[in-house]
C-alpha cells in the first residue's frame, strides 16, 4: 500500500498564481522656479508660456520671476494666464524645490537656493571656477547640465538644437554685414541671375558647419568646406542631400579659397580650444569687405585675428576684413532658442512628475544620469572632476 505524500502547501498554493505586476507609481508634484537671467546680454529663458500651460495642467506650480520672459518677448500676463505665479521676489523663486535656469547661476543666487534643490541649467565648464562646485556641494544640490544631457541615441539635445541655431544665424549675420550699410562689399548674398554667386567657406563640418552650408546654399550661394575628418566631411555630403566642394585642411588649398571668398564661417571645435586655422597672414590676403563670422570664438576662435565682441557691438575690422565674434549667437534669436530649449525640457519635466519623482525617475532615465553632475551635493561627474581636481562617485555606486 502506498503512503500518502503530504504537500507543505494547501491546494490553492498549488494553483498557478497571476503575475503580480508593479504598482502604478504616484504622480508627483512639482514646484518649479524660473528667475530672470542675469548673465550679461542672456535673453532666453528655458520654458515657453505654452510648455508652462500644459505641465500647470498636470498638476504642476511655477513660480516665476517678473520679466523673466521679457529678453524673448514673453510677457508676465501670458505666463500667468498659462497658470503661472508672477513673484517680484527673487528669494520666492529660488525657494523653489526645482530651478530652471538657462545660465548657471551665480555664487550670490546659489547662496538662495535650499538646501538639497534640484537645479536644471547649463554649466559652461570652461568658464566655472572651483568655488562654483564648492557652493553647490555645501547645498547638497542636485545638479543637472542641459548641455551635457544625451539621449538615447548619443546626441547632446539642447547642444545641437542650439547649434543648429548658431549655423543658420552665422549665414544670416554674415549677408546682414556685407550691405554696404555696414561697411561691407556691398554684395547681396544669393544667386541673381547674370552675377556670380557669393562664395562661402566653412571650417568644420559638425551641426553648425551644416545649417551654415543648408541655409547658404539654400540662398543660392557657392559653398567650400574644410575639415580633416573625412567621415564628418562624407555624413555632411550625405545630410544636405547633393555634392558640394569639400576638402581636408591643407593651408595653400585653404588660403586660395579664403583669397577668393566673400563669407568665412569657424564652426570648428576642439576638446579645450578651438584650433587655429586661419593664419593672420591669411586674413591679411582676404578680399576688402568681406566677412569673417566665428562661431568658435566662445572655445577661442578659429581665426588668428579673432576677439571677443558683443550682441551691442558685434563687430570689428581688421586688414579691411569685417570680424563678428559674438560667443552666444542663439541669444540674438532669442524666442526662437528658448521654444528650442523648452521643447526638450518639457518631457523631462513631465516625465519626472509621472516617475514620482525626480529620484524615480533618475534611477531609470540614462539621458538625465548623464546630464547630472551633482547628486545630493556629490560630484559624480568626472570631467569636471579631472578639470577641478575634486573627488567624485560613480553615479550607480549612489544608487544601490
């Protein structure tokens, strides 16, 4: 006679059980401070009365400094009939658990900021000082840098749609400056019928160099571009969709198209500074009246005669030679880089109010871990680490 085997667990343990899925995340709401810019000549502010509207209607509060909108022509009613809350208190904004800036903010702001805020802005490493990172890691701030985001498929988001900018303004500027009303040649840039196209030289062939070549070609113009990356040169050929001259730099087969050129346009950019490949000598042969737009004047520029001018006063001449080296071009086009950079904060923004959290959301989102450099007053960034000699963590030690 068989014995009964006897089973630890009841018949209804037995049974196949559902699959027990995650519970649904609660939906956080955020508190968002957008100050006005202080930075010298900076317009753009980093969300749209329009983006303000529809994360106020999922719940979300804002508080925003008065003419904060102003540089790009938003005005304080649009932004508080979008749901917004106008304060003429500085201090009010930057209580706020999280801060939008477009420049990163001064050692005076950060003494404003609460403790363990989250703070979204550029960081613009080259110009920060190691008293800046002392600051925030005193706060124990969250810091994110838009401009080192990426998203999944690698690409620095708000870099190249700000670069994209700066490539078809730096054509825009450059016909602007050759009218004769602005001591230039007098020459229209575009393709009239029985005269001979304007010709234009790029340096680089990254996004700005491409805008820069779509938009003058786009105007009819001759275009040459010089890089020494024959990939760069290839996917450039590529993204415009037709053949146009391209070389590696080689100095005599540059110095004869500068000779003969009406536009030149830097848009080269080094891991520190930007290279120079433009000799003075070289400007010295360039044709009177022509003009010289360097985009890479905020790495140190391309060209040897490059100085740093203003959005007051663009330009200077040298050898006869129109030079505009403003180092924060989209700026000028203000409304247009702030709907740029609104487009791509506002997912984020949404996206951490849907995760719960700015925590949840960090711990699964690679685009934003990539972006932060500071978590909880911690450097977990090691460029800046390497460049400020500051100790740092790897940002997924943090979070086990």
């Amino acid at each position: 006679m068989s014995k009964k085997i006897t089973s630890p667990f009841s018949k209804h343990e037995l049974i196949p059980q559902e699959e027990t899925l995650e519970v649904i995340k609660q939906k956080g709401e955020l508190v968002i401070g957008i100050p006005k810019e202080t930075h010298y000549q900076e317009k753009r502010v980093c969300l749209t009365p329009d983006a303000v509207a529809a994360l106020t209607n999922q719940g979300h509060k804002f508080i925003i400094e008065t003419g904060a909108g102003e540089g790009a022509n938003f005005s304080d009613n649009e932004y508080s009939e979008a749901g917004a809350k106008i304060s003429y208190d500085v201090k009010e904004v930057f209580a706020c658990h999280i801060i939008l800036k477009v420049e990163p903010p001064s050692l005076d702001e950060i003494k404003l900021i609460n403790p363990q805020s989250i703070l979204f802005s550029a960081l613009q490493l080259k110009t920060q000082s190691k008293k800046y990172f002392e600051a925030l890691a005193s706060k124990r701030i969250t810091a994110v840098a838009f401009d080192y985001i990426r998203d999944e498929h690698g690409i620095y988001s708000v870099v190249k749609s700000l670069s994209e900018i700066a490539g078809t303004a730096s054509i825009l500027i450059a016909a602007e400056m050759m009218s004769k009303d602005n001591a230039g040649n007098g020459l229209l840039l575009g393709n009239i019928s029985g005269v001979p196209p304007t010709e234009v030289v790029i340096l680089g062939a990254g996004t700005v160099a491409e805008f820069a070549a779509r938009s003058a070609i786009g105007l009819g113009a001759n275009v040459k571009v010089f890089d020494n990356s024959l990939t760069k040169l290839r996917s450039l050929q590529h993204n415009l969709g037709r053949p146009i001259y391209t070389s590696t730099i080689q100095p005599k087969t540059l110095q004869k198209a500068l000779m003969r050129c009406d536009i030149a346009i830097g848009a080269v950019r080094g891991n520190s500074r930007s290279p120079v490949l433009v000799t003075e000598e070289m400007v010295e042969q360039m044709k009177t009246g022509s003009v010289i737009v360097d985009v890479s004047i905020d790495r140190g520029g391309c060209f040897e005669t490059s100085e740093v001018t203003t959005h007051k006063n663009p330009t200077i001449e040298k050898y006869g030679v129109i030079h505009y080296c403003v180092p924060n071009i989209p700026s000028r086009y203000s409304r247009t880089a702030s709907v740029s950079i609104s487009n791509i904060f506002t997912p984020y923004l949404s996206n951490i109010a849907e995760e719960g959290g700015f925590e949840n959301a960090v711990r699964f989102d690679k685009s934003l871990q990539k972006g932060m450099y500071f978590y909880h007053g911690i450097l977990t960034n090691k460029t800046v680490a390497d460049w400020f000699n500051i100790p740092f963590r790897d940002i997924n030690l943090l979070f086990l």
